[in-house]
C-alpha cells in the first residue's frame, strides 16, 4: 500500500515560491542589462587557438591579459587545463565587411607577441554575420512556440483541455524560471541554451504527463473521491518514479558538466537548472494548476444551471438534457411498476406492492375521507392433489 502524501497543501506556498522566482528573473534581466547573448544570436567571430610557449603555463587569465583593449571579448578554456586550447569569441559592432581580417590578425599579433610567435596555432576560426543571426534569434522563437502548440494539442487530444493547459502551463512556468537564472547569473545564450530548453521541455512534459495519465486511471477507481485525494495519490504512487529518473539523469549531466568545457559545460549547466525546475514544477505546479482549473469550472457550471434552471443540474432531467431539447430541469417522480401515469393519478396501486396485497387496510382510510372503495378479496390458491395409484 503506498503512503499518501498530501502534496496538495502547499500549492499556494509553492505558487508563491514560483512567482517570486519569475519575477527575480525579470528584475534580474533589467539590472543586469539583458541576456548574454552568444554569438549566434548576435554576430561576430569565433577562434579556437591553442597557446604552448616553451618556458611556462598559460592560463585563461593570461590570455585574457594578451588580448587586452579588444572590445566585446569573452575567452572559455577548451579541454583539458594541459591542452592549453582557448576559445575566443569577439562580438561584431555592427555591418563591417573587414571586421573578421582585421580581429583575427589583431588576435594572432598581441598572442605571438606576448608569448612568442611560434607559441600560439589558429585550430579554427569562424564568424556569423548580422542577417544570420538575426534569423537564427526568430527561427528560435518559433520552434519553441510551435513545440508549445504541438504539445498543447497532443494533450488535449490525450486528456482533457484543462490537463492539456496545465501541461503547457507547467512548461511556460519552467523556461521563465531557466532564463531567468540564465539571466541573473549571466550565462552565455548561444544554439545549445536552445537545446536544452528544448529538452527540459520534453523532459519536463514526461513527467507530467505520467501523473496525469495516473490521475485517469484512479478517477475511475475512487469514484467516490474528491479530486484532491486522486491527485494526491497518483503523485505520491509516481514519486518514486520521479525522484529516481530525476536523480538518475543527474548523476550523468554533472559528470558531463564536471568533464566537459566550453559549450558542453555550459549546455549542462543549464540542463541541471532545467532538470530541477521541472521535477519540482511536475509536483508542485501542474496538478494544482489542474485541480484548481477543474473546480473552478464546476464552480462555473453550478453557477449557470441555477441562473438558467434555478437549482444546479442532477435531478430528473438534467441542466444539459433540458438544455438541449429547450425544456427547464424537471424534478423527479418515482415511478411505480406495473401502474400506468392515469392510475397513479387515481390512486390505484400498484402490483405487487403491500396496497394491492392488503386492499381491507386501505377501505377505512378511503371512506373516512368520503370516498367509496371497492374491496376484492383475495381466494387463496387450491393446489390440485396428485392422486395416489
């Protein structure tokens, strides 16, 4: 028998904890002056070089020193600390056909000279224009707008709407919260921040939709219970679940992030935020958004039968079927068997019931109130003897 917890009890509290991190988020994006955005997003030149002068180590802070008075700067260590690989990135100020000639010469000069010229080897070198990155930022947008839609309609073809708007609530509420890290701790916004958005997302969906696929299955086995209770119980029956694969996809994204550098670092670090945020708003958020979307529609459907019928629906013939034929709800008239509508009306009882077994019993109430009533009595039965031969 599994334990049930009831989670249920702190969705405002956890509400709460999530508005205040999305609005952190947002305040964090205007103090610290917007996003980082990478290269692809914005445009420029992108090196990979690799630094080894004879007599001593070279750190990242030494480059950075090297190249000190290039405007839009950033250097990231590639691989190991021994290769010595640097990646350079110089941001592009605007439409300058020579701009890339002239940065990586700049680059190649102030690096041969502060560590000798045949210290320092060009492995790669590329750049983004303006008009690409301009594309990529808008072909971003509508991936991840179609991504929403689609998943909207997989759900609600799936579930139910309200399940399908809380799932794709739940996912809105997850990547507000991963940017809005990304934001406050400035982390670079390149094509792999993208894809792990794009991953938490589907991530974040499996898990959601696991529980509620559980909440179907226990509304028809606890019919009578509230919704709370059922969702509750599917959440708790999920945890385990839950905080394995959780804890699970963990392990291998730290080793990544621990093992990895440059790009990869980064794509882990925002798959772990991602991974977080979606196992607690999975608990916290999408059933509650559901529980509370579900009531608030009863509430509503209440509300509307008794402004149209006078009383809510569920008594003889329905708010919907009353509705439908454009009749009022009629109330109900339990029906007697064997007597037609006309004989209830005059007072004939039915067959088989106690008024018909026992007619004498109801002659002297009948002419107490001045009526006259016919009584027939009842012959018992001759059972035919079998003759003996």
């Amino acid at each position: 028998m599994t334990r049930v917890y009831d989670f249920l009890r702190l969705r405002w509290v956890m509400m709460a904890v999530s508005l205040v991190l999305i609005v952190g988020g947002v305040a964090g994006y205007f103090v610290r002056g917007g996003m980082n955005l990478g290269i692809d997003f914005t445009s420029g030149l992108v090196q990979q070089v690799q630094v080894q002068p004879a007599d001593r180590e070279v750190s990242i802070g030494d480059v950075r020193a090297a190249l000190e008075g290039i405007e839009g700067l950033s250097i990231q260590s590639v691989g190991p600390a021994e290769s010595r690989q640097f990646m350079i990135k110089v941001l592009a100020p605007g439409e300058d056909p020579s701009f890339q000639e002239r940065v990586e010469a700049r680059i190649l000069n102030q690096l041969s000279g502060a560590f000798g010229p045949d210290s320092v080897t060009v492995l790669q070198s590329d750049f983004v224009g303006p008009r690409y990155a301009g594309e990529l930022a808008t072909q971003t947008l509508s991936i991840l707008a179609v991504a929403l839609l689609l998943i909207l309609i997989y759900t609600a073809f799936r579930f139910r709407i309200i399940y399908a708007g809380a799932a794709v609530l739940c996912l809105v509420h997850d990547t507000l919260i991963m940017l809005g890290v990304i934001a406050v701790f400035r982390l670079e916004v390149t094509t792999t921040t993208v894809a792990a958005i794009l991953t938490i997302i589907g991530y974040s969906l499996n898990d959601t939709i696991i529980i509620f696929d559980r909440v179907r299955e226990n509304r028809s086995l606890m019919r009578d219970s509230d919704l709370g209770k059922i969702i509750n119980t599917s959440i708790s029956q999920s945890l385990t679940r839950t905080i394995l694969t959780s804890m699970t996809t963990l392990l291998a994204i730290v080793t990544v992030y621990v093992l990895g550098s440059g790009d990869i670092k980064n794509f882990a670090l925002n798959l772990m935020i991602g991974i977080l945020v979606g196992t607690y708003s999975t608990v916290f958020i999408a059933s509650p958004i559901a529980l509370e979307w579900t009531r608030y529609g009863e509430r509503r459907r209440k509300r509307r039968d008794v402004e149209r019928y006078g009383k809510p629906a569920g008594a003889g013939v329905g708010a919907r079927e009353a509705e439908r034929v454009g009749a009022p709800a009629a109330s109900p008239r339990r029906s007697e068997p064997g007597v037609p509508a006309a004989g209830r009306d005059a007072g004939i009882p039915a067959a088989g019931s106690r008024d018909a077994e026992l007619p004498e019993e109801r002659a002297p109430a009948a002419a107490h109130q001045g009526g006259t009533v016919p009584v027939t009595r009842v012959q018992p039965s001759r059972k035919k003897k079998k003759k003996k031969h």
